[in-house]
C-alpha cells in the first residue's frame, strides 16, 4: 500500500520539520533552533503508546519507531506525512515551553486547521481525533513532561534542525 520505507522516510523528516518550523512562526510567531530528533524502539504498552517525547529543558525529540513502522506498513503516504508532520508539531510545541498536554494539543489542532484548511486533511484528523484514528486497536499514551525512558537506544536524524547549521556559516 505504501511506497516509503523508514529509510526513505528518514531522509524526508527535515523538510517535514522545516514545514512544522515554519508554520508554528506563521501561527503563534514564535520559533526555536538546536533541536535533534532521535528515532527510538519505545515500543507499545497494554494497547496504547507513546508517539513522541521532549525532555526538558533539553534539544532531543524522539519519536517511537514501533508505531512509525506500523504505520509505514499499514497507511499511504499522506497518513504517514501527516502522522510525522503531527508528532514534530506537537513535540516542537513542547520545546517551546508549552508543558499542558491538553493546551499543547488545543495549539497543535488550532495551527493544523489554519494551516490546512480542509477539515478531511489527515494533520486535522489526527489533530482532532487523536493519532489512534490510524491505529483503530490502540490508544496513546500520553508521558508526563518529566518521564526519561531509561537504557534506549537512540538513533539521530542528521540534518534534522537545518536552522542549527546557518548560525555557523
């Protein structure tokens, strides 16, 4: 069904990151460099998972692979773009200082709608409905800001913060 596989994907994550960057200016005029991404096995837990973490006040976003896999095998192209779009956005949110699960996902919605206008857009479903609407079996779970998963294995994005790099040119 789909025509992208994790290592393609990987490939494609800054330009995506670049796209949630630019959008959270456009919305709330506010940004912020230095960020990596990490892709990590965080695996799922009595039916539900964890999509992303930030740690504060740290630069490190990671973003669980398992459900990424899942849904490179089981959705196109436009889900798995939206579901990273979704997962950057909401984590990038966090990175801003924005704590409150419930406003960081009020904010994430409000910025999807304004950004893609059209209510079937699948950022708006999952902004909306929340990231289980592609996975009908599962549900997230959501960390507390504080919670550190101990001994994973993290394995970066490069190039994911393109911005980080024009302040040493």
């Amino acid at each position: 069904m789909n025509n992208i596989n994790l290592k393609e994907l990987k490939k494609e994550i800054p330009d995506i990151f670049e796209k949630v960057r630019i959008d959270v200016k456009q919305i709330l005029g506010r940004h912020r460099a230095g960020l990596n991404l990490g892709l990590a096995e965080m695996g799922m837990y009595r039916g539900g998972f964890i999509g992303g973490m930030h740690f504060p006040p740290g630069t490190d976003i990671v973003m669980n692979k398992t459900p990424l896999k899942i849904i490179l095998e089981e959705q196109p192209y436009e889900i798995v773009w939206a579901y990273t779009y979704h997962i950057l956005l909401h984590e990038y949110l966090h990175s801003l200082g924005i704590w409150d699960e419930r406003l960081c996902r009020a904010i994430t919605l409000r910025i999807s709608e304004e950004i893609f206008k059209d209510a079937d857009h699948p950022a708006i479903i999952l902004a909306k409905n929340g990231i289980g609407t592609y996975f009908p079996n599962l549900h997230l779970i959501y960390a507390p800001s504080e919670y550190h998963p101990d001994g994973i294995s993290i394995e970066y994005v490069m190039d994911f913060d393109r911005e980080s790099y024009s302040y040493y040119s």
